[in-house]
C-alpha cells in the first residue's frame, strides 16, 4: 500500500479488500510501477481505522502517515518515490481481478 510495486501486485491487493462497494481506492502510477491506497473523506483518523481492518490488527497499534490528494486522505508512500507521478485516480474496488486491472489500465490511460 505504501511502496511502489508491480501493476499485478496492486491488482491482487485490491481485490482482497472485503465489501468493495463500501470502498474507495486511490491508485497512482510512476512510470512502470503502481501503488493504491484506501481513501477517505473523512481525514487520517477514519483512514487509519480502515488499513488497520485490512491488515487484521488493531487501529492503535500501527503508525500510518498520510497525504491529501484531490480532497481525499491517502495513505502516503514509504520511502517518497523521486519519479513523479504519471497518472493517479480512484476506482471502487471489485473481487474480480480482471474489472480491477481494467480500472487501473483506464486511470493509467488519462495522462
């Protein structure tokens, strides 16, 4: 969620998030890399609860650092990437790895 990793990778982590329709993910690429994080209007705190439901542990016992993009709360990459961003949006999450990758393709498309 917080490194830059493979476009499959993403793919396969979003499709993991449970109750997609509950769900928005931001997802941004620098050259041939990908990252995605949950996103929330509602600030850090509520996006902090979120990630902390998805790795399975308690809210209070992890650290998130954050940035606002587009007046979404995300969760912000770890080391800071020195490539620029290249394309970036949000898409609902869905359990199929095909619809997912077809988002991300279409985000990466708008540059």
């Amino acid at each position: 969620m917080t490194t830059m990793s493979e476009f499959e990778d993403v793919v396969l982590a979003i499709t993991y998030v449970t109750n997609p329709a509950h769900h928005t993910v931001y997802v941004e690429r620098r050259g041939g890399r990908f990252r995605w994080s949950f996103a929330q209007r509602g600030g850090p705190y509520p996006l902090l609860r979120e990630v902390a439901s998805y790795a399975g542990i308690p809210h209070d016992q992890i650290v998130l650092a954050t940035e606002t993009v587009d007046g979404w709360t995300v969760a912000q990459a770890e080391p800071v990437p020195q490539e620029p961003v290249d394309a970036h949006g949000f898409i609902q999450p869905a359990s199929d790895p095909a619809i997912v990758g077809a988002r991300i393709v279409a985000l990466s498309a708008k540059v």
